[in-house]
C-alpha cells in the first residue's frame, strides 16, 4: 500500500535506523576488544600491576578484604579502570575529544568489513549468515547458563532475577524502559522488519511468523536474564554481598564491567571470557545485517537508479564508509559520551512517535478496512477480531502514552564515573535533541511537500491522501519481482525467503 500524506513515516524511520547503525557497531567495537584481550593465560582486567591503574586501584580479592572499609570510597576496582583507561581512554568530557584509539578504530574498521561482505549480495548471503548468528548464541547462553549454575551463590542471583518488585510499575520510567525495549530487541517501527518481508513470497503466512519470531524474541530475554543473574549472584556471594542489586550495572557497564568482572574470579577464565564475547558479537552482527540491510533496502527501493547490481554495492560500500567515518567520533578519548548522546537521543523516544503514527497511518489514513481486505488477499483468512483492536486502539494509544511518559520523564543527559557524575554541557543536549528532531521532522515535512507538489501539478491536495494499492497492479515493479508477480525467475540476490529464515 502507498499513501503520499504519509511518506514521510518511512523517511523518518530510514534515520532512526542510519543513526543506530552508527553506534551500535561500537558495540561490536568493544567486544571484538575483548574478545581479542581474552586471548591470554590470564585476562588483563584481573591484576592492578598494568600501566593504565591508578595508585586506587583495587583488585576483586582486595575488595573482599575491604567492603566494610572506609576506604573502599577512593578504590576502582581492576575491571573498571581497564574499561575506562585502556579501552576507552576516557577523557573528562565531550568538550575534550582528544585522539582516536587506533586500536578500537581497527575494531570498528574489521565490524564494517564484516558486516559489508555478508550482506554484500542482500538477502542471499545474509540470510545464509544468520542461520549461524543466529542460532550459535544460543549454545554458548546454554554453555555459559550450566556453568554459572554451578558457582556459589548463583542461586540468589537467579531467585533476585524471578523476585518481582510490584512497586516499580508505579514508576513510569520503568514503563517507558521497557517499552522501549521491546521496540529496540523485535526491531518494531525501524524498518528491518518490512524490508526483511518485502523478500516474501506474495502468499506467505507471515502471521505465523510474526507469532513465532515474538515468542522467541520474548523466550531469548528471559534465557540470557538466567545466564547474567546466576553469574551476578556468584560476583554478590564472592563479596559478602546479600542484595545482588548492588553488584548489577546497566548499560555498557554490565557487559564490559559486571560481567567481565565475575568472569575473572572462574577456573579458566580466559576461555569463559572469549565464549561470553563471542557470543555478544554474534548477537550484535545479526542486528546490524538486520538494521543495515533495512536502510538499504529502502533507499534502494526509493531510488531506482539504485536497483541495479552495481549501483547497489557502490551504494552499500559507500554507506558503511560513511557510517564508519562517523563512528570514529565514538572510539575517541570522549568517544564514550560521544556513543551516549546517540543512544539517549537517536531513538528511544522517536521511535515510539514513529510507531505510533504507523499504526494510525494504517488504521485510521489507509484504512483498517482497506488494510483487513489486503490480508486477507495474500494470507487466504481475516485476521481475528483482537487485532482490529489492537491495530485501532491498543497500539497507537499504547504507544502515545509511552511517548509522552518519556517526554514527562525526560531528564537531561549524564554520564556516571567512578570519579563523579558528569553532566553534558547545553550545546551537547542540542545537538542530541537535533538527532531527534532530524527523524521527527520528516513526517510532518513530507506530508506537506506531497500536498504542495500535488498542488502545484494542478491535482487536488486531497489526492496526497488517498491510498492505493489495493491490486497486484497497482503495486511497484520491484514489489512485483520480490513477490514473485511478474511471472520472471527472479533469482540472484533480491531472492524471496522467509523473514523468520532471514532473522
């Protein structure tokens, strides 16, 4: 279906995914890092004798000897230190850029031509990739799951893990967390998903999919909550902590602090590490197949003159150059705040704007009777009745409500230190609130250039808001070759396969 008034949500989207590319191969960055780091007999987080601690460092054992110790307020704990001073370098602020770190730059330069080569022919070789992203993690949770059940005091990790605290849903920021997450873990309102459907067969039952690729996603988040809780319990147990809350971090520092942290303290360490981290990496290179194919698929499909094969890999090389270009921000001495201002601001709160206008788009501008009867046409059933809620009411409604939560909620942004809190200065939230108004602005801005465009060829403004799309038609020549429609063999790298095989 194609309705002009409402281009500009697919703009907005193809953004929001062009941002978070951006930063989350930093991501992978740190983990290849690690991973690479955990190639010793003994990981260099462990000890406080490198160059890079400080005269408070404080090993893992120290801290057990002092954590009723007065003068456990001056230490940094080993994991720390080398988190922020080897990897990252960190500096004072974002004011202070200073330096790329060539050795993360290498990182970030060996997850693009990663990433480039297995989607260098689309679906085809991504598809074929993800069989294996996808599904090796999932030996290596199980691996890591056997093995921290097996430490001490893993057990009151995983009973803090399946204690709920009823209080905290009077919390709106809990809310607005958690809806956010569900968005960013099933890649709901960025495009991944229509690109990755747009490879389908036209009769495809992708409402099964749809309801397997959910209880998966659903079932992979609790898994991989076992597999950190149990490893968190053994961390609180080693030092004489009963509240697992207090050893638990959020953010990069769960994966690259808290978790690395206990790791140090297993038999074998090194090889515990390198499972944990290579299993980060598989799981952040299928997202990004997914993210990046998404964006270019849809500019591919925007502009023509890109469908060619040629045109289409000068385009991806350039794209991944150009994100790598502006990655190098993020593996600079301030790189790390550089990475949270993309985080905090790129996506979080637009992409339940963009959901939300998705939703009412279909139901409400397009039609939910229009769009009931194009089901039906490719699925051979109507959906039930609760879906027409959910797509009408539920859902836009839903996610308004957390939209505007995160705006009631919004507080600037801050970056927390060992050493302090340090705030970002106003120009820095500027530029962040730009990121977000970049996306944003592309709904309205569209909308209003289809009805002057209309305007000015002499057709009604209304015109820009009348859908089609309802024939097999009436749908656009590389929708037809996709669906197989155009009674070609369209065989080579646009070859139609299942999104849940593609995932």
């Amino acid at each position: 279906m194609h309705c002009c008034d409402v281009a500009g949500i697919g703009w907005a989207t193809t953004v929001v995914v062009f941002l978070i590319n951006c930063y989350y191969n930093v991501i992978l960055t740190w983990s290849f890092y690690y991973m690479f780091a955990s190639f010793t007999t003994k990981l260099p987080w462990e000890t406080c004798d490198n160059y890079w601690n400080t005269e408070n460092c404080s090993t893992f054992a120290h801290v057990n000897e002092t954590v009723n110790s007065s003068s456990m307020a001056t230490k940094i704990d080993s994991t720390t230190e080398f988190w922020e001073h080897k990897v990252l370098g960190i500096s004072q602020g974002i004011s202070d850029v200073g330096t790329i770190k060539w050795d993360l730059a290498l990182c970030l330069l060996f997850a693009w031509i990663v990433i480039l080569v297995c989607i260098w022919n689309g679906i085809k070789t991504s598809g074929k990739v993800m069989y294996f992203t996808a599904t090796s993690p999932y030996i290596f949770m199980l691996i890591l799951l056997i093995r921290g059940a097996m430490l001490p005091g893993a057990g009151n990790g995983i009973k803090f893990y399946l204690t709920p605290n009823m209080t905290k849903l009077q919390n709106m920021e809990v809310w607005v967390d958690a809806g956010t997450q569900i968005f960013f873990s099933s890649s709901i309102a960025l495009g991944a998903l229509t690109a990755l459907g747009s490879y389908n067969t036209f009769k495809h039952d992708s409402y099964k999919d749809t309801l397997i690729f959910a209880a998966t996603n659903s079932g992979t988040s609790i898994f991989s909550g076992f597999v950190i809780f149990s490893v968190l319990g053994y961390m609180a147990h080693q030092q004489g902590i009963d509240d697992v809350g207090l050893v638990a971090e959020s953010g990069p520092g769960l994966a690259f602090i808290a978790y690395p942290k206990a790791v140090s303290q297993m038999p074998a360490a090194p090889i515990w590490s390198i499972f944990f981290f290579f299993m980060l990496i598989l799981l952040g290179l299928d997202s990004q197949f997914v993210g990046v194919e998404g964006f270019i698929t849809a500019c591919v499909d925007t502009f023509p003159k890109l469908q060619s094969t040629k045109n289409r890999h000068i385009f991806l090389v350039c794209t991944c150059i150009v994100k790598f270009l502006i990655g190098l921000f993020m593996v600079t001495n301030g790189g790390m705040y550089v990475f949270q201002l993309f985080d905090y601001y790129s996506g979080s709160r637009i992409i339940m704007l963009i959901a939300c206008c998705e939703c009412m788009a279909i139901a409400w501008v397009y039609g939910i009777n229009r769009f009931y009867d194009n089901v039906e046409m490719m699925l051979g059933y109507r959906p039930s009745p609760y879906m027409w809620i959910c797509w009408v009411v539920i859902s836009p409604c839903f996610c308004m409500a957390i939209f505007l939560m995160s705006l009631v909620q919004y507080s600037e942004l801050d970056y927390k230190r060992p050493t302090g809190t340090y705030y970002y200065p106003s120009w820095a939230v500027s530029v962040g609130w730009g990121m977000a108004g970049c996306s944003a602005i592309c709904i309205p801005a569209v909308a209003v250039y289809n009805v002057i465009a209309f305007t000015l060829r002499g057709q009604s403004w209304k015109a820009a808001f009348e859908p089609y799309g309802l024939k097999h038609h009436q749908l656009r020549p590389q929708d037809l070759k996709r669906q197989g429609l155009d009674g070609k063999d369209n065989s080579g790298y646009e070859m139609p396969v299942s999104t849940l095989e593609a995932f």
